[in-house]
C-alpha cells in the first residue's frame, strides 16, 4: 500500500497523476517512483530527472516517445513541474528489474528453468525489437529489463541508446545521439553501457593492432555480448565485482581473448566452476544444439559473435512452450 500524493503544476496540481514516495530505483540521471494514474487507479512510474535533461536524458524520452511494442514500456507523458524538475511518466513493471526478480523459482527444478527459459526468450526479443528499429541499446543487463505483474518482460533505459536513421520518421527520434551517416561510425571512445557488461571490442583502442570496430555494423554485437554477460549473471550464484574494483578495466576486457578468462577476473569462480556454469547454460536452452552455445554469445570477436535472430531461433527449437 502507498501513500500518494500530487504532482504540482505552475498552474496547480496535475489532474490525472500522482506520486508516492516508495522509490523503484536511483541512479546518477534520474530517480524513479511508485505512481499513480488516479484514472484508471492503475500503478505508474515516475521517473524523475535529477537535472534539466542532458542529452543523455532527451535520448531516453526520444525514444519512449517514438518506440511501441509488447516488450517495451509504454509511454504515458511528459510534463515539466516547477523549480525546473522534469517528469517522465510510463507504464509500472510491477515485478522489479529482471537484477532483483522475485517470484521465479518456485515448485520443481523444470519449472524453475521453464521460468528461466521463458524470461531469457523475452530478453532476446525486447532487444530485437530494438535492433529491427535501427536502435542499439548500449547497456543491456539485468536491471534495464523489467518484468509486468503478467509475467511479460519490458526492456528499459534508452539514455545511452546509438539510433542509426534509415528514414524521415526514424531521424526525428535520433537527435541527439546517433550514428553519423556519412561514414556510417559513431563514438566508440563514449565507452556506454556498464563496463563488466562490455564486450571487448569497446576497449579496441587499447589494443595492439588497434583495430577500430566503430561501424555501424558493430552496434549489433555489442548488444549481443552484453546479453551474454546477462544471461551468465542468471545462472551463476555469485554476484559480478564491481568495475571500480579493477584498475585500467579496459585493458583487462579488450586483453582477454578467452572469456572464461575475464569470467575468472570478474567473478569468484574456478575455470572448472565456469565450465560447469556454461555446461548448464547450454544444457538448459539450448540442448543438444551444436549451433549455439554460450560461449557462442560470449565470442570475443564481433565478427564470429552468434546473431540475435539465430539466438532467438535455437531458443524456440529447443523450448517448444515459447
């Protein structure tokens, strides 16, 4: 139960939303709440912006603004408040980020991993949608996807999404972070996304033969590696170190050209625990399928890394119940 209370327009109070303090989440751009639509006395998030959006946080309303889909949250307003406080309201995932999910697991061991089957198909589809739009998302993990209370998983925190405009619609949602379309980079020196989700290929620049993968081209696996990171994180039982904990991180990810290596380096796990862990992965979603694998996922290099549409594809074949 919440207490709420109204949001305050120049003009009086907003006649349709209200806010409670119970607090979803905080963060270095916004902080989100519990609110309420007193219409349809439904549950909402308000997401507040900590500053007068950056471009950072435009890219975020852009893309709710434009984007639609069963995997993404609905988009409700956006409203300014006084003393320059800025409001994005949008559809509640009333079950929490996938990174603190509660209510999975319970009964038998083959429910539990139907349940897990099931949620890891949906990621893969919320960031395909993405993807089919020309949009990258730039920090897939855990706790940008949400779950609805009907157990539907909704991929979240478009701030540090790369749109690559391919037509007049997609253009005007693309301002003000986007691909330069005259030679088809963009900025892999920005480093987005969280760094022990980050695939190698981001820290390039720190690498011997410098190879430069800025091309749009490569937008694509970036996503796909840092899912993998993801889907590992499901699995295994003990929690990521923190980035901060490694000095020159960079080096260590761009350096490793074996990921049970960089495994090893960001968990507390033995090569043997990893190989258990990846065994079970692929025994679970993928069975006996010799046409992707986790480690498949995890490639080092974006040019050998497994597509989302096969991951996708040998998901289905293997979970006849998605």
């Amino acid at each position: 139960k919440h207490d709420f209370m109204s949001l305050f327009l120049t003009n009086g109070e907003h006649p349709r939303y209200a806010q409670s303090m119970t607090s979803i989440s905080s963060g270095a751009y916004k902080n989100v709440y519990i609110g309420l639509d007193k219409d349809t006395q439904k549950h909402v998030a308000i997401s507040k912006y900590i500053t007068s959006p950056n471009a950072r946080d435009k890219n975020e309303i852009n893309c709710y603004k434009h984007l639609k889909g069963p995997h993404i949250l609905e988009f409700y307003e956006y409203i300014e408040l006084p003393d320059n406080v800025h409001v994005l309201i949008t559809e509640l995932g009333e079950r929490g980020s996938l990174g603190i999910l509660k209510g999975v697991g319970a009964g038998t061991e083959d429910t539990y991993l139907s349940e897990l089957r099931n949620i890891i198909y949906q990621m893969c589809v919320a960031l395909k949608s993405l993807h089919d739009r020309n949009i990258y998302h730039r920090d897939v993990k855990l706790d940008n996807y949400v779950m609805t209370a009907n157990g539907t998983v909704k991929i979240i925190d478009f701030g540090g999404s790369t749109i690559c405009p391919t037509d007049s619609s997609e253009q005007k949602m693309a301002k003000p972070l986007s691909i330069n379309r005259k030679t088809h980079k963009h900025n892999m020196n920005d480093k987005l996304g969280t760094v022990v989700f980050q695939a190698p290929e981001i820290y390039a620049d720190q690498l011997s033969d410098n190879k430069k993968y800025n091309t749009d081209e490569y937008l694509g696996p970036l996503d796909v590696f840092s899912l993998g990171i993801a889907i590992f994180n499901i699995f295994s039982k003990n929690n990521l170190k923190s980035g901060k904990n490694f000095q020159h991180m960079g080096i260590i990810i761009a350096n490793v050209d074996n990921i049970k290596n960089r495994l090893i380096k960001q968990y507390e796990y033995t090569d043997e625990e990893i190989t258990h862990i990846f065994q079970r992965i692929n025994e679970s979603l993928f069975g006996s399928s010799i046409d992707m694998s986790i480690e498949s996922i995890l490639e080092p290099n974006p040019d050998k890394r497994a597509k989302l549409g096969d991951i996708i594809g040998a998901l289905s074949r293997h979970n006849k119940s998605i």
